[in-house]
C-alpha cells in the first residue's frame, strides 16, 4: 500500500482507519492448505465508546494501515466470539462482552494509534479521509490539487504532507492508483479494448496508461485482457 509493504504470515492482522488502495498477492496457499481470513468492519460508535472509558492517549499522525500479530489477549477475545458460531443461545448475552473486549485490546495493541484517529474526531483527518473518499469516487475526473487542500482547510504543501503521511500516497498517485485498480477490474471482464478502458478511468493518453499499468503490475494491459 503505497510505500508501505505488509507481510501478513499465519495469525498476523491488518486494521485500517478508512478504505485504502492496495495490491495484494497470496503465497504458499495450497488445496490441502488452503488461504482462509476473517474481514471484520470495525464499529466507529463501539470503538469511540470503548476509547473514552480508557486512559486518554495523545492524538499521533500515523498511516491509516497498521499490522498486529493476533495472539494472547489480542487473539482471545476475537477467537471466543468467532466460537458462538458453535453456541447460537450464548450469542445475545456473551457477543457484547466479548466484542468491547475485543476492541479494548485492539486499542491496546501496535495498531491502536491508526484506529484512534476513527474515534478521536481530529477534524483534519476527517477532512482527509473526505479527500480520499472524494479522490475515489471522482477517479475518472481532473483534479485540481488546490481546490481539494482548500476543500481540507490547508495550504498545498499541508496538504500534501498531511495526505502523504495518512495514506502512504500523494493525492495524484491516490487517485492514479485508483484508476489503475479499476481499469484492471475492467481489463479482467473482457468487456473493453485498452483504449476505451484508458479513457474510461481517465487518462487522456492510451499509452500513458499501458506505462503506468505496466509500471506498477509488471505486464501491458493486453496481457490482462487477452488473460
């Protein structure tokens, strides 16, 4: 993610504060043993609740991933509530107690300080998540760097510091990144030529775009779409 790489081996998790563009490959995942992951989508009221009924941290600016091993206090009462799968009637009294302590001891772990910044309401990461979400949803557009910074509240250089450190990106490579992701997405329904993929995710140039493509997934986008 960005310039950021994660090695995430058996009992090893990742959390995010707010959705991010990533690439990820899977090794060593076999039919006798095969890649099996858990995705949980963390509640922001349950996670700021459970944050004022502990010992006040000072706010920190770190990137918007972080990884953890899953063990000892962290793991056990994750693994507790995945085990009322096996206890339907324990789910309604035990589930709530198991789940603040869950995220008791994610806000206790190596990656509290990332999800933190969820619950504290710091007003200038909202604003760039806003940015981001923005940047995402507006990919195939022009971009207008200044606008978006003033849109946040800073200046320029702020807001590139600011973004960068947050997402692991600068705000055009976030959104090229994005472009790229989804032109991929594309590439792999077999319901384009490049060329129109190109322009659909909005570059302006084809062979711009077979560049960039190539540049961060090691082969042209035809390989992608004769694949």
């Amino acid at each position: 993610m960005g310039a950021n790489r994660f090695e995430l081996t058996r009992g090893v998790c990742a959390a995010s504060s707010f959705g991010l563009p990533f690439i990820h490959q899977l090794t060593d995942a076999t039919p006798d043993l095969p890649y099996v992951a858990i995705s949980l989508h963390l509640d922001t009221t349950m996670l700021t609740r459970v944050m004022l009924n502990m010992p006040k941290h000072d706010d920190r600016w770190t990137c918007a991933v972080a990884a953890g091993e899953l063990n000892g206090l962290f793991g056990d009462p994750l693994a507790r509530l995945i085990g009322l799968l096996n206890s339907p009637d324990d789910i309604g009294v035990l589930a709530p107690h198991y789940e603040t302590e869950f995220y008791y001891r994610l806000l206790q772990s190596t990656m509290g300080d990332t999800l933190r910044q969820i619950g504290q309401r710091n007003e200038r990461f909202q604003q760039l998540k806003t940015a981001a979400d923005w940047l995402a949803s507006n990919h195939n557009e022009p971009v207008n760097i200044p606008d978006l910074a003033a849109s946040a509240g800073m200046s320029v250089t702020s807001f590139h510091r600011h973004f960068k450190g947050v997402t692991g990106f600068s705000p055009l490579a976030f959104q090229r990144h994005i472009r790229l992701l989804e032109a991929r997405r594309l590439l792999a329904s077999g319901s384009a030529n490049v060329s129109r993929v190109a322009y659909e995710v909005g570059y302006v140039s084809p062979s711009q775009f077979s560049r960039e493509y190539k540049g961060m997934f090691g082969s042209p986008p035809v390989t992608d779409l004769q694949r």
